[in-house]
C-alpha cells in the first residue's frame, strides 16, 4: 500500500510539472563543445516578462571571431506556442544592442546588413539541413553576431517569465553548399468582413547563381487559408510549393525533389483567406492583422550569394497564377504535379496531415477535410477538377508527360489514384 502510494504521488508531481508552461527548464545562453568536435550554440531568452500584447523581444549571442568559416547544420527549437507567436533568427555583421533584452519591436533588428537565418512557429520541429549543406557564419561571412527575435502575441500574467530558445550545431567542417532563405512576401492584404481575399506577389529573380531549393515555410495568420508559390520560367509554369500556414509553420522538404531558381525566372506567390470577422483585416505585425510570407531555403555554390538576405515584396508582374493556387494544400511539403508524381512512381512517400494549430485561443484543430469535402460533388468532375489544376502547371518531367497523348494519360492517372479520390479525407479543393 505504501509503494502504491508513493508511486500515485510520484505521478501527480510529474504530471503537474510537465502540464505547466511557466515552469521551464531554464539554460543560458552560451556555447558548450560537443564531444565529436562541434559545438551547440545556446540562445535563450532569461526569463523575459511581456506587459502587453504583441511585442517584440530581442536577446543576442556573439559569434566568437576567428578566421576558420562556420556552418550551422541543424536548428533545436525550445519554444511553445502557448507562449511564443514566433522566432526569427538574424545574422548581423555588426554590434547590436548591450542590454541582455530588449524590446527590438518588427522588423530588422540588426544596425547594419541582416541575413535571416531561421525561422519557427506553431510548435514545429527541428530542423536538419542536407548532407554538405551549411549556413556560413562568422567574420567572413559578415555575421559576428546572432539575434534571436520572439513575438509575444499576449501579455504575460504578473509574475510570468519565459526562456524560450533555439539551439544549432556549428560546424568548422567545410561544407560543399552554402544554405540560405529566399523570402516572398505581400506588401497590401485587404480581407472584407466575411468574405474571402487574395494578396498577389510577383516579381524577377535577380540573384545572379543558380538556387536549390529544397524546403519551404508558410506563415499567416488567423485567417490564411493556402499560400502558393509558382516559377515561371521560357513559358513555363511549376509549383514550387504550397501551405496551410494554420500548420506548424516548419520548413518542410519540397515532396519531389528541390527546384532550381535562376537569373531572370519570374516568382509568383499568393496568400488566400477567409474571413469570419466583423471588420475588414489588413496587413500588419499584430495578431489581430494579416500576414503573407513564403520561405524558400535554398543552398548554392556561391558563398556571397548566401550571405545575403534575397526578398521579393509586393506585386510587381501583375501575373495570373493558375487555378491550382486555389486550392488547399493536401500535406506539408506538397509541389503539385511533382510531389504527385513522385509519390505515384514510389520516388517519395506521402507525409502525415498535421493538426491545424489556432494562436488566437491556441486551439488545436483536428483535420475537417472530410467533412468539408462532403458535398453533392459528381466524382469524375472532382477527379477532372483536380487533373486540370495539375495539368495547368507545366512540370519539369514535361518530356515525361508527352510520351502518352492528354487523354490517355489523364486516364492512367485517374485509375492509378481512384483511392486518393475515394476517400473524402485525402483532398481539399476550398475550406
């Protein structure tokens, strides 16, 4: 009776302690070395308190100097979105403040040139970059010290602290690619009460080396419903990827294989939303405003071209994208016809549906796809619906496509997939 005891009393201290966000394992930040001969930069926030909502909390950590390049190859988040809206980590090539915290509102948060380095949101995973693939750090690379940026959507109760963080290991190993972020991002978001909205981003990319990109991030708010983003390139449209930014905002590995991105291919994205409020939502830094970004991690040949930040902001082209950028995004990491492919040649599996996470009363949505997809639809129109938004992109594989004729293609297609179509759950055309 009396290891009875001990053992429920045992239990309910463990559950107290692991069901309560305030009591934190608190570290600092610091660098400790590991026994292969690498090193885990440490950075977090000490026990920072919030009196308001949506701030904007900065805390730092020095890149020690020396004149062997550095790479980061892997991120360790150390945050809950219960606390944390989200974390952006900078690279700056100059001091920044001396105070352990402070409040760095949005937007750069270093003097001089900033390079986004990573970036985490609704409870996502770590992140592993590929073999011989590296983010540059150090005096050579213009990044002597890293700024870790948290929002803090709520205002923190009396008392309350956090010490949110990330960890990366660094490495002196030369690496053959350099890794870098690719940002997309709208500049005007107009959303009416109850209604549904767009908010278009195109322009040309400059960037004079040949990108990879391998994975990408979405990020909005409350009301994003998808964001896509496409190439166009001789002509030709691809998808380079699509996301539920109500998802853990990871960067999730393009299904399919990466991309390449090259001098003078155009760039289209676009944010789509649907409003249940009674006013009309704009763009801005709070909760309660709207946001349309896409994240492209990439990796290149060039050491200079990954040093710096690259952004593509507002709608420069004024193009239409294709119908399929309407339509919602069926699981992380999907690229249309690519991932579609891959998955049906057993070049790549499938990867789970998340949960959608809601941050304005941290909700966690289990997936309605099923029952959203329960209308009156004929089944071949959902099958030809879903073919014509694939076949609007042009692929890479085009050569692939042409051996067969449209129709019997579109007919192998259809009976080698009659269970994705069969089963409600596995697609989503609206929500």
């Amino acid at each position: 009776m009396r290891k009875l005891v001990s053992f429920l009393f045992l239990i309910c201290i463990i559950g107290i302690v692991a069901g309560d966000d305030d009591k934190q394992i608190c570290e600092k930040t610091g660098i400790t070395q590991d026994s292969d001969g690498t090193q885990m930069f440490n950075i977090r926030f000490p026990h920072v308190h919030t009196s308001k909502h949506d701030q904007y909390m900065c805390t730092s950590l020095h890149v020690p100097i020396s004149n062997v390049d550095q790479f980061i190859v892997n991120f360790i988040p150390f945050a809950k979105a219960s606390k944390a809206h989200h974390m952006l980590l900078y690279g700056c090539d100059d001091d920044i403040s001396s105070k352990e915290i402070w409040d760095c509102r949005m937007g750069s948060v270093c003097n001089g040139k900033s390079t986004i380095l990573y970036a985490w949101a609704r409870n996502a995973k770590a992140l592993k970059l590929p073999k011989d693939v590296g983010a540059r750090i150090g005096k050579a690379a213009d990044i002597t010290n890293l700024v870790l940026q948290i929002h803090y959507q709520k205002a923190m109760k009396p008392g309350e602290t956090d010490c949110s963080g990330l960890s990366f290991k660094v490495t002196s190993k030369p690496q053959k690619y350099y890794a870098g972020i690719y940002l997309l991002g709208a500049t005007w978001i107009k959303v009416p009460a109850h209604q549904r909205a767009t908010s278009p981003v195109s322009c040309v990319n400059e960037v004079p080396s040949t990108l990879h990109v391998f994975a990408f991030r979405t990020h909005a708010h409350e009301l994003g419903l998808v964001n896509t983003a496409y190439r166009v390139r001789d002509g030709r449209t691809v998808m380079i990827g699509k996301g539920n930014p109500l998802w853990p905002e990871a960067f999730y590995t393009r299904v399919g294989g990466e991309i390449e991105l090259k001098k003078g291919d155009k760039l289209l994205m676009r944010c789509d939303y649907k409003s249940n409020r009674n006013r009309t939502t704009f763009v801005g830094a709070t909760g309660k405003d709207e946001m349309c970004n896409f994240y492209m991690m990439y990796y290149t040949k060039s050491e200079t071209v990954a040093s710096h930040m690259h952004s593509c902001w507002g709608d420069r082209l004024n193009i239409k994208l294709p119908s399929s950028a309407s339509m919602m995004c069926p699981y992380p990491g999907y690229a249309g016809i690519t991932s579609t492919l891959a998955i049906m040649m057993h070049k790549a599996k499938q990867p789970k549906v998340p949960a959608e996470m809601h941050m304005d009363n941290m909700r966690v949505k289990k997936d309605t796809r099923k029952t959203i997809f329960a209308v009156n639809y004929n089944e071949a129109r959902v099958k030809d619906a879903l073919l014509d938004a694939l076949f609007d992109e042009e692929d890479d594989l085009q050569q692939q496509q042409q051996q067969q004729p449209d129709e019997t293609r579109r007919m192998d297609f259809i009976e080698e997939n009659d269970e994705e179509y069969e089963n409600p759950a596995s697609f989503t055309f609206n929500r």
